[in-house]
C-alpha cells in the first residue's frame, strides 16, 4: 500500500483532533488557538522536505466579520482546481496602533494555505490563486507579501490603499532605487535595462 503525504496529514490531523497521546500540548478538552494550529512547527520542523518542488503558501488576512465565510469560499476555489492544502492554520489580528503605510494586519484572522508547486499544472495554480487575491479583495482584506508570490499591480494597489503615498516618499527618498526588491520589481511591473524582474508568476 503507498500512503501518500496527503494520507498522512489527514492521519495526523485526526490525531491531533481526537487524541491526547500525540504530545503535551493537546492534553485538555480545550485548548488555545495559538497552542493547536501551529502544528507545522512542534511537529514537522522540515516538513517541507517532502514536497518536491516546493510548495506555495498562500496567506490572506480577512476581516472579522467576513472571516467564517470568506475562508469557506477559498477553500472552495482550491477544490474547484484541484489543488488541495495539505497543512493549515488560523493567525488572530488586530489593529496596530502604528500608522503604517502599507499594514497586513487588520483587526480578524488569517489562514495559511500550502499547497505544494505542481510544475506541470503552474498555470492552473497560478490562475487560481489570482482567483483567491480577487475573492480576497472582495471581502475587504489583503494578502501576507512575504509568503504569497502570486499578486499582480491592480490588486496590490485594491489591498494596500496607501500605495500611491508610499511610492511618492519612495521616489522623493529614493531617487538612485537603492531600496528596491525583485518582488517590488515584479509587483510594479518595472524592468530596468540594468536589473530585471521578470518572473514566472505571471498569466
């Protein structure tokens, strides 16, 4: 019999549900969200080994309101593709007192989505989470930019609406582009002749 990684997260998912023997932390009826969903850590510290391409996590930040429903819709367009999270968890938010220009947190909860890189469908994957960013945008969040590569200009300027503002201190401050990444680069569609960005994220 194969047991395939995503029999295997199920198992342990079942485990970690209906057990106390996995480990200390889940030895109560209830437990606290921070103690139960972060599994990756206390119980696969290299789990990505496994995926042998990688693997994508997709990371958006909604609303309280439009938590429930929201992530009930994400989670159906991965179905919808074929593309299933093989580990998940839920990240609570709230407001920040700083004035940031372009905030991820906002006052509701966050999931984390990997799904491992499927090299001969990244089209598919990549339609799909453009799909996701839209869906995110209509319920008034945004997504994590250090995790999730997939985002193009339009919706990053509908998630972070202060972009405009920050791109003007960026040019006032930043004339030489001393301060500039290859995923700003690839985000603001901006090749230079010397530095280009071109990337495979892209439909």
């Amino acid at each position: 019999m194969v047991v395939t990684l995503k029999t295997s997260i199920r198992f342990v998912n079942w485990l970690q549900t209906h057990t106390g023997n996995l480990s200390l932390d889940v030895q109560m009826d209830k437990v606290s969200l921070s103690k139960y969903h972060f599994v990756m850590d206390m119980k696969f510290p290299k789990y990505n080994y496994f995926f042998k391409h990688g693997f994508f996590e997709y990371q958006p930040i909604l609303p309280l309101k439009n938590c429930v429903k929201g992530f009930k819709e994400l989670i159906k367009i991965t179905h919808k593709y074929g593309f299933y999270s093989l580990m998940s968890g839920l990240k609570a938010y709230r407001n920040q007192k700083e004035d940031f220009l372009l905030p991820f947190t906002q006052e509701g909860f966050a999931i984390t989505m990997d799904i491992p890189k499927d090299l001969k469908k990244l089209k598919d994957q990549i339609k799909m989470f453009y799909e996701m960013n839209d869906l995110v945008i209509e319920y008034g969040g945004r997504i994590y930019l250090g995790k999730t590569p997939v985002v193009n200009k339009t919706q990053f300027y509908k998630m972070y609406k202060n972009l405009d503002q920050f791109l003007s201190l960026k040019e006032k401050y930043d004339a030489d582009r001393l301060f500039e990444s290859n995923m700003y680069r690839r985000i603001m569609k901006i090749n230079y002749l010397d530095s280009k960005a071109l990337s495979e994220y892209s439909i």
